[in-house]
C-alpha cells in the first residue's frame, strides 16, 4: 500500500494558487521569526544557505530567502553578504556567530512586497506571486526610520 495513496495529487501547478492555502503576506511591515536554517551546496556547486521566516505568527506562508555567501562570482557574493549582513544585524548580532543555526528563533520585522514572477512548468509557462523582501528591520524599531546599512540594494 502507497504512503500517499489518500492523498490528494495536483497534476495542474495552476489549480495550488486556487486551492484556497495560506496566502502570501501583503504588502508592508510583518512580524518575523526565523525558524530553520539550511547551509547546502546548490545545483552550481556552491554553499548556499537558506533561511525560512514565519510571517505575523503563521497567518501567511513562510518565506524562504537563499544567500549565496560563498558564491564564486565577486558580485553575487558581495551583493548577498551586504544583504545578509543587515539581516544578522536586524536581529541584533554584531559580528556573524559561529553557526547558521543560531540564526534560528531570532525576532525581527520584514517589510514585504508581493511581486509577479514566472517559471517553467509541466505545461508551460506559470504566472504567479512571490514575496520580496524590501528591509530587515530589528523589532524594536518597527516604527522607526531604518539605518541606510538595513535597506537592501534594489
């Protein structure tokens, strides 16, 4: 007997955004945590870590943002150092501590856009919404004006 043989299959990708799930969180500032962190070595053969963020307590879908700290490309691994680096300090380390993991439970805001994307699917082009993340800032300063070093380079 199959593991999944009561479970549901979509063979259409289209029919997911329709199927009534978790909605990505609108536009604007959203209560953030950090619960799961994943250094891997990505399809190009670099170490990639992937950190997922709880949105407003679970109300929206969590968000996963990948940094490529060890990319092999200058550009790319200043651009996501620089990003990342104002995420470590969003959330109150000064210096990057010893692992990823203590990343992990870490509170901070998230000021959020929803914009259009595309990828390949089964069959054909997908149209659909991703969240952006547009600034890290330290939960305490939710209502403040953000430091220059915490707005990411658009």
């Amino acid at each position: 007997m199959s593991d999944f043989g009561d479970v549901e299959f979509f063979d259409n990708l289209e029919e997911l955004s329709s199927s009534g799930g978790t909605p990505l969180a609108p536009d604007g500032e959203h209560n953030a945590k950090i619960i799961a962190t994943d250094k891997y070595k990505s399809k190009a053969g670099n170490y990639t870590l992937k950190v997922t963020f709880q949105l407003d307590g679970g109300k929206y879908k969590d968000h996963n943002e990948w940094y490529n700290l060890w990319a092999i490309n200058e550009d790319n691994k200043r651009i996501s150092t620089e990003i990342f680096t104002r995420l470590t300090k969003a959330v109150g380390f000064k210096k990057y501590p010893e692992s990823h993991s203590d990343f992990v439970g870490k509170k901070l805001i998230l000021k959020t856009e929803q914009i259009e994307d595309q990828f390949e699917g089964d069959n054909g082009l997908v149209n659909t919404k991703k969240t952006k993340i547009r600034l890290y800032l330290p939960e305490a300063d939710a209502d403040m004006s953000p430091p220059k070093e915490a707005v990411p380079p658009f």
